[in-house]
C-alpha cells in the first residue's frame, strides 16, 4: 500500500529544479524589462556649479578667485532606464560646491544630484570633480588721478590747466592684482574746440608699461569724473627793453641794445592775449646807475608775464639773453676854418663879417666809432644874423652871436661856438 508523502517532503522535494526556475525567471524579467526600457547614459553640458558659504573666506578679508573656469562642469551624465533618463533637462542637474570644504590645496569638491525621479536612483557622474581656488588678501589703495588730453585743437589754440572734479582714486581687489595699477587716468579729447571744455570722461587703469588693465576683480570707488579744460589762444609777442638810471659820468649808452629772443609765443584767454602787444622789460634787472661797461644780464621772461599768461610752446624755458651797450666818451678838437662859417638872414642896408680870420677852436665829444666816422670838413656851422640885431645899432659895431651846428647822433660839441661880428655899412 503506497504511503501518501506529507506537506514537509513536498516542500523540500526537487530543490534544484525549483533554483533553476527562480533564476530563469529573473533572467526572463530582466531580458523583457531591458528590452522594453533599456539603461541609457544621457550627457548635459556645461552645468553651472554653485558655491555655498562663501562667506567663509570673505568674513576672513578674503577674496577668492575661481581659477580656468572650474565653476562649470564641462559634462554631466545620468545613467537611468530611458523612462526615467529621458524625463532629466540641464534644469533638473544640481552642482554645488561647499566652502566648508575647502582643501589645504584651495579647492572644494564638486557634488551633482537631481531635483526630482531621486527614488529611482539615477547615477550622475561629472567630467570634472572639484572647483579651484585662488585666495588672496583683499586690499585697498587710493591712487592719484591724472587727467590727459588727446586730439587736436583748432589751428592758433591750446589746452591750458586741465582739472578733475576729485583727484583720487580708490580700487579694491585681490591684493597681487590690485598691486598692479600704477596710474588712474581719465582722457579729455580736445579736437576742433576753441573754448573751454566740461566733460564727463572715463576713469581706466593702467600698469606701470601703460597698459590697460581690464579687470572685473577689481572695484573702483569712481568709473568716470568731471573733467574742466580751459583753452587758450596763442600770439607771438614782441620784447621791449627799458633800462633805467645812466651810467657813469664819462661814459654813454651805445644804442647797441638786444634782447634774444626779440618775441615769444605766449597764450592766455582770448580776450587778454588779444589786447598784449608787447612785454616790456624793466626793473632793477636793468638799472645802469654808475656803470662803465656794457650790461650783459640773463633774465627769466617768466617773471615779466601778466598774470593769466603762460608760454605757448612745450618745454619752453622763458631764458632771455640782453645787452644794453655802454662806452666811454671820447673828446676831440677841430679847427674851423672861417669857410665853413655861414652868416644867414643879413639884413638890407647892412654887410656884417667875422671880426677873426680863424680858424676857430671846437671841442666835440662822442663814441669813438662816431668820431672816427666824423668829416670836420663837411661841418657847416651857421649864425642868424637877424637875431643879432640891436634896435639903434649903426655901424660901424661889433655883435656878439653863436653859430650852430648839425651833428651826428650821439656826437656833442663841448662849448658852444661863439662868434664876433662887425655890423659895417654897406656901399
């Protein structure tokens, strides 16, 4: 009689063959589920990352740089059935970055993760693994402004003072970058303006090679400032000397008097410089009191310019070189003879004639170059008879009369030359 097997040997009756339908059966769920929704892997480019706490390294007078663009994820992958894959957008992507942790090598590690499908596990996988770092001290420098002119003004005008609305300049930044401006300068273009100038003009930065620097690091207190330029217009200006005092007894002024240069290109407001003529130059500069020999000085035209006048011309030094000539006086005599001696304006009814033969004694003084160019012979000496003539007067009668002379310039006679006449009657 056959034995009924109980409910415990069934169970563990045929255990391989029941292992070897589980397996099968997997391998079966696992063949239709990949079939019908594969794992794909899903790129999305240059995903920004975002850093956390930052303020940890700012709270400290810290600026940090973020160094070849390390805040930006080149590729991030998701890998997930294509169900769940295909539902990701850049949008969904999350990459932060925590300041508090910040390696000793100054970079923080990169963590991506999604904003939704968490619960089905998608695995996310980057192109780059942490940000990089530089960190520096943050400083500050004030700075002089400077202001230029570029461009070209209208033809007999230039630029005169050029003056900012504030001359300094404060930048903030990483303390190597900020250690690199050596000059803040704002540029006024000029061209074609004949009176003064308000602009507003751009502050920039430059290195000490005088190249700009375009730095977004770096912050400014002030980007553009108010500029004032006065334009002037320029004249050429002719120089006159005038001493003062005379020099030693003795001894005259030549005439010989110059002045190099004999003008100069000034400038000023339009209105002054169209009234300056000439700059005259006077003063103690050019006293001759008591001087026997000729007056060379050096002088600066600087000091003899009215106020709101300036030189016109770049680097001009205002140097002037000036002589004023000074000689000694020399005296000659000459002998006259009575040839050279003419009696004007005689009366009718009466003959008048010298009462001496001569020649007659004159003392003439000047330079000796004048003398030596003086020709006694040519000397004319005259006496105005008519002024001689004495009411009641009949001849014969002796009259007294001085003759006068032409002579050259800066030659003098010494005495007057007098004359004795005898007023006779005429025949």
């Amino acid at each position: 009689m056959n034995e009924k097997p109980s409910s415990s040997n069934i169970l563990t009756r045929n255990w391989g063959l029941k292992i070897a339908s589980v397996l099968l059966a997997a391998i079966l769920w696992f063949i239709v589920t990949n079939y019908n929704d594969p794992m794909i892997t899903v790129p999305f480019y240059n995903i920004p990352v975002t850093l956390r706490n930052t303020n940890l390294i700012t709270d400290q007078g810290q600026i940090y740089e973020i160094l070849d663009g390390t805040d930006t994820v080149a590729t991030v992958s998701i890998t997930a059935p294509r169900s769940i894959a295909e539902t990701f957008t850049r949008d969904n992507i999350i990459a932060t970055a925590d300041m508090q942790e910040l390696t000793s090598r100054n970079t923080v590690p990169i963590h991506l993760s999604v904003n939704k499908n968490q619960r089905d596990n998608p695995v996310i996988s980057g192109s780059s693994e942490d940000v990089r770092l530089n960190i520096e001290n943050r400083t500050t420098r004030t700075i002089a402004l400077t202001v230029t002119t570029s461009g070209q003004l209208a033809e007999g005008y230039l630029v005169g003072n050029v003056t900012p609305a504030q001359n300094l300049v404060r930048i903030t930044g990483a303390e190597s970058r900020v250690n690199k401006v050596a000059v803040a300068s704002a540029d006024v273009d000029v061209t074609g303006f004949t009176s003064d100038i308000q602009t507003e003009s751009d502050v920039r930065l430059y290195d000490a090679e005088g190249v700009l620097i375009r730095d977004a690091g770096i912050t400014q207190n002030i980007t553009t400032v108010r500029v004032s330029a006065t334009i002037l217009q320029a004249k050429e200006v002719p120089l006159q000397l005038q001493p003062q005092g005379h020099p030693a007894e003795g001894f005259v002024l030549t005439g010989d008097n110059t002045v190099t240069p004999q003008s100069f290109m000034l400038a000023g407001d339009a209105t002054l410089i169209g009234t300056l003529n000439e700059i005259v130059l006077s003063g103690d500069a050019f006293d001759l009191t008591g001087l026997t020999e000729t007056l060379h000085t050096t002088v600066n035209l600087r000091d003899y310019l009215p106020a709101g006048v300036r030189f016109a011309e770049t680097g001009a030094n205002g140097e002037l070189q000036v002589t004023v000539g000074i000689a000694p006086l020399v005296t000659r005599e000459h002998e006259i003879p009575a040839a050279q001696i003419a009696l004007t304006n005689q009366p009718e009814g009466a003959t008048y004639r010298l009462a001496e033969e001569g020649p007659f004694r004159v003392t003439l003084t000047g330079q000796e170059a004048d003398l030596n160019a003086l020709d006694p012979a040519t000397l004319v000496f005259a006496l105005d008879v008519s002024s001689l003539i004495e009411e009641g007067a009949q001849p014969p009668a002796q009259l007294t009369g001085t003759a006068v002379v032409q002579l050259p310039n800066g030659v003098t006679m010494q005495t007057p030359l007098q004359l004795q006449l005898i007023l006779e009657e005429t025949e």
